[in-house]
C-alpha cells in the first residue's frame, strides 16, 4: 500500500517570504500531481508532473519532481495572502498508474 | 467545457433515507471517480468507473450503491447510512482511467447523516 506523506502539516508564513512543502510516497511512480483547496471547497488542479525531473511553474508557485528519491517539492515565491491554502499532493500507482493516492496535506497561512 | 457538475451540493438525510448523488461531465472523459473526504483529511478514492464499467470498489460498504448509466453520468446511491458516512463526496472525471493527465474535480456534494 502506498504511502504519501508531506512535510509540514501546518505551515504558517509572512506575506513575502519563500518556502518549500515536501512530498514523500513509499512505492514507485512516475505521475505526481498538486491540488489546493480553499475551506469547504473543491480541489483545484495545480501541477501535473509525468516524469522524473519534471518542472512547472505558475506564478509564484514552482513544482518539482524526483522519482528516484520518491520526492516531489513546491516551492512558493514571494508569498501573498491569496496563497492561503491546503495544497495537496497526490502519487498515481499501481500496475497502469489506476490508483490516485492524496498525501496528508499541508495547510499554509500567509499572514500579512 | 471543462467542468464537472455534482448536485446537490447539500444533502441532509436520515439514517432510514434512501438519496443520490450526481455527477455530470461533458468532456469526453471515459474514467470517472467517487472519493470520500472527512474534514481536514485528504480525499479517499471510493470508486472508479472506466468505459462505464465498474473497475475499482476500495472496499466501500454496500450502503453506496454506485452507477454509471453512461459515460456522461456517475450516480452514487445512497441508503442506510451513519452518521460516520458525513462528509464532502467529490467527483472527478480524466480521459482515460490509468492514462497521464489531469483530473479534473466537481465542487463536491456535503452530506450530512443525522
């Protein structure tokens, strides 16, 4: 059974400042995805990293992906209170990639 | 088009309720999701359908009683339920089951079991 963790769970931030959130799975994959969600919301699609060095960026938010350490990082730039989310990672595995596992979540305060 | 429509967007029910959840989505999409998501946890995958098929149950109770009547549709009876089973039910729909690219979620239905 796969396993995803992140890193932190709760993150608290100045409006400015750089940071990074850390994804860990236990099992091999090549197709990491990143969600946000805001409180009572759906989940909103960030990322789609299908391959070992994948990187993306939108704005001030930048995602990476290391298949071989099993590590996928997002790293946000300069934030801003609009930022303020739960940002979830989610690992694809299995035989064809059918199964969908979410990390734990890691819920960011920016505080201005 | 790129969205997925779920109503009701809120359902209260009795434990002696008989409900359904739907999902719409016209993108062309032939894999289609139910996940689970109890407050401030992640989403846990329920069922997926590919080509209208039932191909994944995660060991879900026979109370949710899912149903794709067509590649468009996803239902999600529901029947008997606990109050445990209350939380946001999200669909989500993606090309092919298993194929890279996106997921793409509905804003979810709340459900409350009293």
């Amino acid at each position: 059974e796969l396993k995803v963790e992140q890193n932190p769970l709760f993150l608290s931030m100045q409006e400015g400042k750089n940071y990074t959130i850390y994804c860990n799975y236990s099992t091999t994959s090549d197709r990491l995805y990143w969600y946000r969600q805001d409180p009572g919301k759906s989940l909103e699609s960030l990322f789609v990293l299908l391959s070992n060095g994948a990187v993306k960026q939108e704005g001030r938010l930048m995602a990476s992906l290391d298949t071989k350490a099993r590590l996928s990082t997002l790293h946000i730039t300069a934030a801003v209170h609009d930022l303020s989310a739960t940002y979830f990672c989610a690992v694809a595995w299995g035989f064809g990639n059918e199964k969908l596992t979410f990390g734990t979540g890691t819920r960011l305060t920016i505080i201005p | 088009d790129t969205e997925v429509t779920q109503t009701p967007k809120h359902l209260v029910m009795g434990m002696t309720n008989k409900k359904s959840l739907k999902c719409e989505q016209h993108m062309g999409h032939r894999a289609m999701y139910w996940y689970k998501q109890k407050a401030k946890k992640p989403p846990e995958l329920m069922f997926v359908y590919s080509y209208e098929k039932l191909s994944i149950n995660e060991s879900v109770p026979s109370r949710f009683s899912p149903e794709c009547p067509n590649s468009s549709l996803l239902n999600l009876h529901l029947h008997a339920l606990q109050p445990e089973d209350s939380a946001l039910y999200l669909c989500a729909s993606s090309q092919r089951w298993g194929a890279p690219g996106e997921l793409f979620f509905g804003e979810g239905s709340r459900l409350t079991v009293l």
